[in-house]
C-alpha cells in the first residue's frame, strides 16, 4: 500500500503544515461564532467544517502577515449567509426557547471568566446577557460580537462586515447603549437599583 | 467613546477624553457604563470548545492529499 504523504508535491506538504499552524489553531473562536449564528451544535459543525475546506482550498490567497482568523470568520460569515439566508430570522425577534435548549446543550461548559466590578452585573446570568445580546439588531450584535468577544480590531470587523470604519464605531455605541439598556431591565426585574452606584 | 473603549484613539484623540472626562459628570458616566456593557459580554457570554471529532475531522480533510 502506498503511503498518501508520497503523492504530496513539497509545496503541498508546505501548505498543509502551515494551514495546520495558521489556521486550525482558531477552530474554537470558528465554532463559537458558528454556534451563536446557527444556535444549533450540528448546522455550527457543518459549518466550520465547510469554512475550513473552503479556506484550505484557497489558502494561497490568503495574504500572509494579516490576521488568519479574521480571514476564516469572513469565509464562515459568507458561507452562512448563503446556506441559511433563506431561514434566518428577522432582526429583533428573538427566540427565547430557542436560548433556553441552547443554554442546556451547551451548559456543563462554564467560562472561565473574573466578575465585573459592580453589583449590577454581578447579579446577570450568562443566560440573560445572551438573550439581550440576541435581541439585538443583528447588525448592531455582529459588530459586539466580533469587536468584545473575539476582540477583532474596527479595520478587520469593517472588513468583515464590509462598512466603513465609522460605521462600525457608530453601530458598536448605538449597539451598547442598547444592550445596556436591555441589561438594565433584567438587572431591575432581580431587584437592584440601576440608577445608582458606579 | 467606543473607540475609546476598544483603544481605537489616536493618542491626540485619548488626549482629548481623558482632559473632557476629567470635566464632564455625563459623560464619564456613559464612559463608565459602555466599559462595563463591553466586560460583561466578555465575561458572560460562554465560550465552548469544538467537538474533538470536529477537529478531527478538519485535520485529517485537510491532510491527506486530495
């Protein structure tokens, strides 16, 4: 039987080592935002799965020096956009049950985070930050998405969403301010007094 | 002030908060609360690893010649 590494050329074998190196290593960040598009761990796997075959295919384009990741979101956004546009839903509405089984799929996992400081955060679930987070208008979710969580600089999410610059700044304000609004509310339904403190 | 928060400033324009927050009760509030809006998305939101067998998967798609 013949070994398959023979048949590479060495500019394969090359390819194949540093696509390992580059762009494996960002398989999480791919899977999580893969998770929070499709909320469903099988149509997340096909996904990453899909963004992966396509990035290794035209891994020669990819310019080398720039950010790996932001090239592989961009590749993932894409490809979600065209095999679930048809069924995506509408900005603003959100699914609350949908939330919840997500939350108990993906439950035994805990973040290894430290605390905000004050006391009104301390009193927000995971599961409420998210569901304010997906209320949102998806073009105000995406850019904190990507800006607080995956921590993309504004020239790559710009690229990514591709907007100008200070359309991201001015969608990342508008967006918090509604975020911490919603995050207001349910700190108020738990009882504590957003108005003061800080 | 998001760009603030997510030290996208040029040094001249930090320069100029810094001196306007250091006068303004607003706005060093909204400052405050924009910063804490970004910590606790940070923080709250759960990260997940990938399944092994997704990694797998991808490794063994993306090694063997094709």
């Amino acid at each position: 039987m013949k070994d398959k590494k023979q048949l590479l050329s060495p500019q394969e074998e090359l390819k194949q080592k540093e696509f390992q190196q580059e762009a494996v290593a960002h398989i999480n960040a791919l899977y999580n935002y893969a998770l929070h598009l499709t909320m469903n761990p099988d149509d997340a796997e096909d996904l990453v799965q899909e963004t992966y075959l396509k990035a290794y295919k035209f891994f020669n384009s990819f310019e080398r020096g720039t950010n790996c990741k932001a090239w592989l979101f961009k590749i993932l956004k894409n490809n979600y956009i065209n095999k679930f546009r048809k069924n995506a839903r509408e900005p603003g509405k959100v699914d609350y049950d949908l939330i919840k089984d997500f939350y108990h799929t993906i439950k035994d996992v805990q973040s290894d985070t430290t605390e905000a400081e004050s006391d009104f955060f301390h009193s927000l679930l995971h599961e409420e930050v998210y569901q304010a987070l997906q209320s949102l208008p998806e073009e105000f979710r995406e850019v904190i998405q990507l800006c607080d969580i995956e921590g993309f600089t504004y020239e790559e999410i710009a690229n990514m969403v591709e907007s100008p610059i200070g359309t991201v700044r001015s969608r990342l304000y508008r967006g918090r301010k509604l975020l911490r609004a919603k995050l207001e509310d349910y700190a108020k339904k738990r009882g504590y007094d957003t108005d003061s403190g800080e | 002030m998001s760009a603030a928060i997510d030290g996208e400033l040029t040094p001249k324009e930090e320069e100029e908060l810094v001196s306007h927050l250091a006068e303004c009760p607003e706005c060093r509030a909204e400052f405050q609360d924009a910063k804490n809006t970004k910590i606790i998305i940070r923080e709250r939101i759960v990260r997940v690893q990938a399944p092994k067998t997704l990694l797998e998967s991808i490794v063994r798609m993306t090694t063997v010649s094709s």
